[in-house]
C-alpha cells in the first residue's frame, strides 16, 4: 500500500479547470455533456510518465542526456491524464470496470501544452444487471485544434 | 529499444508480418509508479488489503498502463508515425496483476490504400504468462504514401 509520504511524491497535473464539481450517475444520461476538463503537459508531469511506463525511445528522451527531453508527448500520456480526470470527475460506483478504449492520434503534442477534453455521454444502457456506459472523448490543444478523439467504455455495476 | 527509426518501413510492410514484440514483467513497485504519475489511486491498484478483500483478491494493474504497452510496441514498429495517425481500439478483458509477465504482440492485417495516404491495420494483443488473453482489439497507422 502506498503510504502517505509516496503519495506525497505524486506529480500534480496543472489542472486549470475551476469548478470541478462531481457528476453524480443520475446525470449521465445519453447526451449529456460533461463540464470540460484543462491540464496542462509540463515537463515534470511527462518525464514522470515516461519513468513510469518505462518508455525509453529516443523521440521522447534526448539521445545524448537521457534526462532531457525532446519536448514530444507520448500520445497515451494525454488520453491517462484526460481519463484520470473523467473518473475523477465521474462518480461511478466501487466495482466499475473500464472495459473498452478507443482512440485516435490526431496531431503531435509537444510539452508544455494546455489540453481541454470535452466528453460526451454516448450510451448509458442498462438491462437487467448489465449496465454500459460509454462516453465519446474529444480532446483538444490550447489552438482548439483536435489532438484525440475516442471512446471510453464501462460496465456499471447494477 | 530507444531508437527513433522505425523498424518496420513501408515499402517491405507485407500482411501477416509480426509487430516487434515486448515483454513487460509487472510488479507493484510498476504500479505504484505509475498510480503516482497518473494519479489514480483508486485502492484497487495500490491497496492490498482493499483488494484482497475485493472480487479480484488483490491489485491489480491499471488497465492504461498495459495500453501503454501497446503504444510502445506501436512506436517502436513505426516510430514518430504513430504519434500523429496511430489509432487503438481495445478491450480489456482480464485483470492484470502484480507478478504477472505480460507479453505484447501483434501483426500487420492488412494494408489499405485511401486518398494519398496508406493505411495499415493490425491486430494486437497482450497476454500473461499463462497465455490468457489480458488485451485484444486493432491498431491502425495512417501514412503519406510514398
């Protein structure tokens, strides 16, 4: 179990959404459209990642300082950090389980810039003790250009 | 591993040719590294006496750590590539656990041609040491033809 001193350690995204109110189960109807969610890709937020995936490629890592980095993103990087922060935002309940993903790499990601996920409810399904829930994930740049696009699936518990 | 260039280049790209595979063993040292850089401390992960007691018996691995797996194994095929026209389309089938040696694998599907771009699907996969299916789904890459 982690203690309180290793959480200590974790690296805090730069979240700059400002009201990060929970969004309660009964909400999430088909439609519904989740308040954005902002984060910024620092360096220390990135090298953390790559430390912890244990990703050594040189188009992350500079060839000749292996503690530097070349500035690229790791295109999963964005969609962990836009996914922590829907289940963080998501009030699903103990015994959910993500069970499909989907998504789509746009355009690179340098570090340094400011993502804002837009997520959607797409379905929200329930028959007998199968209850599905996917939401559609769109995730842009500071420039509002698309860098993602996809799809996240769970089953809720009934 | 660490190199920029790709090792599968388009001209020799056939279907049926094998992604480069890896093998990742995961341990709840791995986990609690990435719990920490993602965030996400949901005690099923870094909990063990919360998980012992859940469904799963123990943790288990965050499912967007094995996905990085794939990315990888996808970058390393087709370098800075995949940054920019990689798709995933996956479903996790079976909790991943500390202790566990996971394997990624894949294979080109088939090779389409679209408006002045080249298309390759592949299957791809990750499974454990007992040869259970852990992910499944498709990968796909978008590149300018050549």
């Amino acid at each position: 179990m982690l203690t309180k001193a290793q959480k200590s350690t974790t690296i805090r995204l730069c979240i700059m959404t400002n009201d990060f109110q929970k969004v309660q189960p009964d909400q999430l109807e088909t439609g519904y459209e989740l308040p954005p969610l902002s984060y910024n890709l620092d360096a220390e937020v990135i090298a953390k990642y790559l430390e912890a995936v244990g990703e050594s490629s040189s188009l992350y890592w500079q060839s000749d300082n292996r503690q530097a980095l070349t500035g690229l993103v790791p295109p999963l990087a964005i969609t962990t950090y836009a996914m922590t922060l829907l289940l963080q935002r998501l009030s699903l309940p103990p015994g959910s389980i993500h069970v499909t993903q989907e998504i789509e790499f746009l355009k690179e990601v340098r570090v340094g810039t400011t993502i804002t996920c837009h997520a959607r409810v797409s379905q929200n399904w329930k028959r007998g003790k199968f209850h599905l829930l996917t939401i559609d994930l769109s995730i842009l740049d500071q420039s509002k250009e698309p860098v993602q696009s996809g799809k996240v699936g769970f089953i809720l518990p009934s | 591993m660490g190199e920029t260039e790709p090792t599968l280049r388009l001209p020799e790209l056939q279907k049926g040719e094998n992604l480069p595979q890896l093998v990742k063993n995961i341990t709840q040292e791995n986990i609690n590294l990435y719990a920490q850089a993602s965030g996400d401390f949901n005690p099923i992960h870094v909990d063990e006496d919360f998980a012992r007691k859940s469904p799963y018996g123990g943790t288990i691995a965050h499912g967007m750590l094995i996905l990085s797996y794939l990315s990888q194994m996808m970058t390393i095929a087709f370098g800075r590539s995949w940054l920019s026209g990689g798709k995933l389309n996956v479903r996790f089938k079976e909790p991943v656990r500390s202790g566990d040696v996971i394997t990624v694998s894949g294979n080109i599907r088939n090779i389409e041609q679209e408006e002045g771009k080249i298309r390759i699907n592949c299957n791809v996969l990750c499974q454990n040491q007992r040869g259970e299916v852990v992910i499944t789904g498709e990968s796909s890459l978008r590149l300018p033809r050549k």
